[in-house]
C-alpha cells in the first residue's frame, strides 16, 4: 500500500524549496462542499516526490543528497557542478517512481479544501507562487499545461487547494 504522497513537477518543487508556494492544487471529480472526498486533512504528514534521476559518478564529487540521487528541481544545466561528472544525457524518472525513502521533504497539511479553479483568490495565487500583477495568467498557462483537457482553466473544474507548512526537510 502506498504512503501518503503528493506528486509534483520541478516548478512546484522549485518554488516549495525557495519557500515562495505553500499551496498545491489537484483536480477531483467531487464537487465542491464534498469534504469526504478529501484524501489529506488537517494536520495529515505528507511526502512529497518530484522528478528525479540516478547519478553515475565519473570524478571525485561527493553528493550532498542522498546515494546518488538527484533532483530535477536542483538541476540547471548551465550552473550545475554535477554536469561533468555523470555519463550520458539526464534521463529524468517520474515523481511517481521515486521511492519513498529518497523523498527529500514532507510537509503537514494544515488546511484542505475542495474549490472550483475560477474560486481562487489572489492570496490563492500567492501561495502557488505567483506574485507578479499577471499571476492569473501565469497560473493558467501552468495549469493547462500541466493538466489533461478534462480539467482545463476553461472548464472551471474542481480542485483540491491543499495548504501546508514544511515539516521535514
């Protein structure tokens, strides 16, 4: 049986590690005011897993994560130190293929909620991680591109605002 878990992209990820988004939103089938439905209430512990890789290492660098993983989020190729030490190309695995033990972080769900997309409010916004006076845009160039067409912007879908605070790192 798998734990609890919530999986991300490296966008996500990226704005949790720089402290930016303290929110996440996932699509449901429910209808709004079905609390039942919700898989993590308050105070829930939840592991959060994101793209990763396994690094071969050619050279003498020593990792700071954990065995030779290592994390899309961390990675830039223009500024990353581990570039010249792995064979071949990165081949990124999916978050749901990470095992449990490599998640790097869990955080505790201190308030769930179901919502149609439309709902949500610029204090929303800003705990996804958009700040800028286009925020509504942005988040809807991300959505779309993250979500099956069932679920898009314009069809104003319900969704599960999952907000928390990082308990483990």
């Amino acid at each position: 049986m798998r734990g609890k878990e919530l999986r991300l992209d490296t966008f996500a990820m990226r704005g949790i590690l720089a402290g930016t988004r303290t929110q996440i939103m996932v699509p449901c089938d429910k209808s709004v005011g079905e609390t039942e439905y919700l898989k993590y209430s308050k105070g829930t512990s939840v592991c959060l897993k994101e793209p990763w890789r396994v690094v071969y290492l050619t050279g003498s660098l020593t990792l700071p994560d954990k065995e030779g993983i290592l994390y899309r989020a961390d990675y830039r190729f223009k500024s990353c130190a581990v570039k010249r030490y792995w064979c071949g190309n990165p081949d990124w695995r999916p978050a749901c293929n990470l095992p449990t033990k490599y998640a790097r972080m869990h955080v505790k769900v201190t308030e769930s909620r179901i919502l149609y997309l439309k709902d949500i409010t610029k204090e929303d916004l800003t705990l996804q991680g958009f700040t800028r006076k286009d925020r509504v845009v942005r988040f809807v160039e991300y959505w779309d591109s993250r979500n099956p067409a069932a679920y898009r912007y314009v069809r104003d879908p319900a969704v599960i605002a999952y907000t928390f605070e990082v308990s483990e790192v």
